[in-house]
C-alpha cells in the first residue's frame, strides 16, 4: 500500500488543528440550535390536526365498550 503525499499532508493538518483544542471541547456540541428544520404546509397541518382527532375518537369508542 502507498501513501501519497497528499494523505500525510491531510493527516498532519487534522493532527495539528485538533491537537490545538481542549479535549473537554471535543465532546462538545458544536450547535446550541436544532439543526434540521422541517416546515409543514397548512394543508399537512390541517390533515395532521383531523388525522390525530380520528385517533383520539377512536380510541375514546373502544375505552366506552
């Protein structure tokens, strides 16, 4: 197997920037905020809202039998 310049390159600049850190900042997330954001239409919302209101009827029918 060889290895390109290039690899021991790479190898040393990612040794030398996380030899710089603190190792409590490794485990650290690098985000305080959610990082997906999902945006849902007014019609998946409307179907959400009747979709979970058919759930609960249903399931206050069979609590009553």
């Amino acid at each position: 197997m060889t290895v390109s310049p290039f690899q021991i390159h790479e190898a040393m600049h990612v040794y030398n920037r996380l030899s710089k850190l603190k190792p409590s900042s490794l485990f650290e997330k690098e985000h305080a905020g959610p990082q997906d954001v999902v945006q849902i239409s007014s019609e998946a919302k409307k179907r959400q809202v009747l979709d979970q209101a058919q759930n609960e009827d249903k399931e206050k029918i069979r609590q009553a039998k």
